[in-house]
C-alpha cells in the first residue's frame, strides 16, 4: 500500500501544479481557448490520409 501513497500524493501534487500554472496563466491576460470535439490540431497530410498506428502488428 505503500507505493500506491506515494502514487496519490504524486498526482496530487501534479494536480496542483496544473492548478497554478493555469492560475498564473490566466492572470497574465491571457485565455483558454476551448476547441470543439473531435477537431484535431493536426492540418490535413501531404500526400493523402495521414496513418495513426496505436498498436504495430507483430511478424
């Protein structure tokens, strides 16, 4: 049990890092763009459909 401790205070700390580093970032002027679901970051591939592997087939 004890590494599954270490493991919650670990994301806990990292929540509250997120926390204030969204804070901070907001409280400089700037703002959180929210994009809608299922628009993706990625522009269209060259050359056709760009290929996502999440799990390469095995020989």
């Amino acid at each position: 049990m004890a590494s599954q401790s270490r493991t919650d205070a670990a994301i806990a700390r990292t929540r509250e890092q997120l926390a204030a580093d969204v804070d901070a970032y907001l409280k400089s002027g700037n703002k959180i763009q929210q994009v809608p679901m299922g628009v993706s970051g990625q522009g269209p591939a060259s050359g056709g459909r760009k290929q996502l592997v999440l799990k390469p087939r095995r020989a």
